[in-house]
C-alpha cells in the first residue's frame, strides 16, 4: 500500500482505492446471484469530513489524499450487536453450559469492574480489539457498576465510534458486588442517559442483564425508561439455554414464554436487541415482527457454551429482523468473519445454506437498519459515515489457491469469508479517519 500524507486544509479529505462491496437491500435467503449485492472492483470511495461521498471508477485528482488498497477488499465495517466488554478476561472457558459458566467464570471477571481502573483499561483495550477485528459499531454490555458504563462511553467518544451500551440491571441472583437497586440503577440510568444518549455517535440501551437477575420491580423499571426517553435502545438475552428457559418459567409463572416476560414489561420495540432467541415459538416471533424488535444471533457463543442451533430460516419467514454478533465471552472471537462461519455451519446443520450475501448482510446493512441507523452506517452509500474495513482476500497459500479457482463472485466471496478471519484485515477507518489496528 502507499500513503500519501494529507495536505493542510484537505485533512478531511480521503480516497481509498479497492474492491467495493456492500448491499442496496436485503438478500433473499439461498440466492446466490442477488440483485442487492454491489460490486465494484477496483474503485475509489471518496471521503470527505468523516462521511462517504461518493464512489468511482476513474482515480481522483491530485488534490485528494489517498490510500491504494488494491488488490484488497473494502466492505463497510462490522457491526457486533451483542458483545460484553469485561468478559475478553472469560473468553475460551472450560467445561461448562450458560448457568454455571456465568457464576464460575462471568460473575467473578465483572466483580473486577468495580474498579474504575480496571474497567477504564478494560473499556480501551476491549474497543481498539473491535477495531482489529474488523469491527466499528457494537451494541455492548458493560457491567452493572455506573463506573465501567461511563469508561466505556469516554473510551467510545476518543475514538469517534458508533457505540450503544447502558449500565446493566441486575438486583437478584447474583453475586455480591454485581446487584443493584431498583432505586439506585434508575438514579444512575437517568444520569447517563442524560449525559450521554445522543452524545455524538453515543446512544443508550436500558441494559436488562437477563430476567433471572431482574426482580418484576426492576423490569418495570426498566420499561417505564424505555417509554420515558424516546430513542432510548433495549438489550437483553433471551431463550438462550434449555435451563435458563425452565427457570424463568418457574419465576414469571404468569407469562406465555420468555420473550412475553419482556413484552408484559414494554421491554419490546423496535430499539429492543435481544441476544439469541434459540428456544423461541411462533407466537414469540409474530411478536418480534409485530415489535420491530431484532435477534442478535450469536453463533459462536451458541456452539461454545452448547445452547442450540437458532431457527434463523424461521425467523426471516415470520418477519423477524436478525442481526449476527459475537457475544464474547460467551463466543470465542471479537471476528464477525468467524460469526459467520459459525452460522453458515448451524444452518447446515439445520438442513439450510446460508448465503454469504445474506450472512455479509447481517453483519453491516441488516444489522444497521435493525438499529434504525441505517442512514449512518452499514453500507457505502453517499451520506453515510466512513466507517471502512480493509481486508485481504486471502491469506497464505490455501486460500490464494482456492480464491483462484472460485468461477463467480459469491464463490469467491463465500470462500473469503469461510477462510478469512482478522489476519486478513489489512486496515479500518472510523469516521474516515485510519484506527491503529
Ligand atoms: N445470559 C445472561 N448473561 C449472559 C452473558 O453474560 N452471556 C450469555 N451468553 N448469556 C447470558
Ligand atoms: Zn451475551
């Protein structure tokens, strides 16, 4: 790659050259050849003050600081929208299924947040880690203490990132040092969400840890936020792993599911991120569609901590929006590149293909519009923020041999993204400006 160094007064001004690869809409599930995917081999996408403004065939004049990346792969960056920042300290550990790894593993890591300086590195090296993964927008869970809720929005601000996250909500089942107050979790909800959502690229979810660890109180609580501050993001886990499931029948004994634990509380709307969604039935999906609300499929962390295999083609034919994350610690890669390897292999194990097209999707447009951000992120469009990943097509031997011989382009794509994880990324720029990675 050559570099040349920005002209004074252009500095916001960047052309990046490479294959451009992004959607115009939504893939149809099992087509291969897709009128949405856009392609655009050895072209300049032109950056001005943060924002895409275009893109082109012919190179750019002079004027325009450049970077030649051809030869490499230029997609929008990921988008995680399911990923715990603490839990990198948990991440690849042994033996166990949901219940148990939260209490032996889990707990213990976040019990460690309640130092703000733990948590204020925890926060840096956890969002220049998405970076290096390719990643430039998550929906993330801090931990239950203001403190790690508030270094992770600062740390997300330095570096001028898409980041959504709020201080987790727990006040029952579980340890010392990780519960909260109704009381209290609304005194310091009320705060952040004051000082930080709709703070630059910063938003705020009420942060529902699971509804084991939250009393009816409590989930009211958070419901009555969500109707008081308009824009305001939900995330939380549900119907993840059989025990969990049972549990939670034997809580909120009142409800239909576990999905209507959170629909009884006005915890469903089209803001509403819920991780997995393994152990759902068709009631709780027309009620995802009927909701706006999205499934953060966690792949990875589904086969790791073995909860199940997620009905995706389900979802889609009920109208439900899906979205693909990592759920670190839970998963084992911040790669949403192994997220997809992961879903593409649960579906074959359902009796399904998924598509690259559709997985690819899922990571950057799907996920975007899911998030109501899709005039911001997830895609190259004009108008957008220049928020880009570069990777190699391949790396080393085998995969340069079968790039070579894929006879289309949803071949070699499908290759790439079977093959490929971060030692393929080649660079990522957040806001049009490039992150150390
Ligand atoms: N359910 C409640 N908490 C968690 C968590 O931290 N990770 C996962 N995967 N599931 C959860
Ligand atoms: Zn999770």
């Amino acid at each position: 790659m050559t570099t040349s160094s920005a002209t004074p007064g252009l500095a916001l001004r960047l052309a990046l050259r490479g294959d451009l690869l992004d959607f115009t809409g939504a893939p149809e599930w099992g087509a291969t050849a897709s009128p949405v995917v856009r392609f655009r081999p050895d072209h300049w996408l032109m950056i001005e003050g943060g924002r895409i403004v275009g893109a082109q065939a012919e190179a750019p004049d002079a004027s325009w600081p450049r970077h030649d990346h051809s030869g490499q792969l230029i997609l929008p960056g990921f988008i995680d929208t399911h990923v715990h920042s603490p839990q990198l300290d948990v991440i690849a550990s042994y033996g166990t299924e949901l219940l148990d790894w939260l209490n032996t593993y889990t707990f213990p890591a976040e019990q460690r947040y309640a130092d703000v300086a733990e948590a204020e590195a925890g926060a840096a090296r956890f969002l220049d880690a998405l970076f290096a993964h390719g990643t430039t927008s998550a929906v993330v869970f801090p931990t239950v203490h203001k403190a790690s809720t508030e270094a992770l929005f600062a740390a997300a601000q330095a570096r001028g990132m898409r980041l959504i996250t709020g201080k987790v909500l727990m006040d029952r089942h579980a340890p010392d040092g990780l519960r909260d107050t109704v009381a209290q979790a609304e005194l310091d909800c009320t705060d952040l969400i004051g000082r930080w959502h709709g703070n630059g690229r910063l938003a705020f979810a009420v942060t529902v840890r699971f509804a084991p660890t939250s009393s009816p109180e409590q989930l009211a609580m958070a419901g009555a936020l969500c109707q008081a501050h308009p824009g305001l993001y939900m995330q939380t886990h549900v119907a993840e792993n059989r025990d969990e499931v049972r549990w939670v029948k034997e809580l909120f004994p009142e409800a239909r599911s576990y999905l209507d634990v959170y629909a009884r509380a006005g915890l469903l709307g089209t803001r509403s991120v819920l991780a997995h969604g393994i152990w759902l039935d068709d009631d709780d999906r027309a009620a995802l569609r009927e909701s706006g609300a999205q499934i953060a499929h966690s792949p990875s962390s589904n086969l790791f901590l073995g909860s199940g295999l997620f009905d995706w083609r389900a979802a889609e034919a009920a109208g439900a929006a899906v979205s693909v994350a990592t759920d670190v610690g839970g998963g084992t890669s911040l790669c949403q590149l192994r997220s997809l390897q992961d879903a593409y292999k649960i579906q074959a194990l359902r009796g399904e293909r998924l598509t690259a097209w559709k997985a690819l999707h899922a990571a950057t447009r799907g996920a975007a519009e899911a998030l109501s951000l899709g005039d911001e992120i997830g895609s190259l469009e004009p108008g957008r923020m220049a928020d880009v990943c570069v990777w190699d097509w391949a790396a080393g031997p085998v995969a340069q041999r079968r790039l070579s011989l894929a006879r289309d382009l949803h071949e070699k794509v499908f290759a790439w993204m079977t093959l490929g994880d971060e030692r393929n990324l080649a660079a990522t720029y957040v806001a049009g400006l490039r992150a150390p990675v």
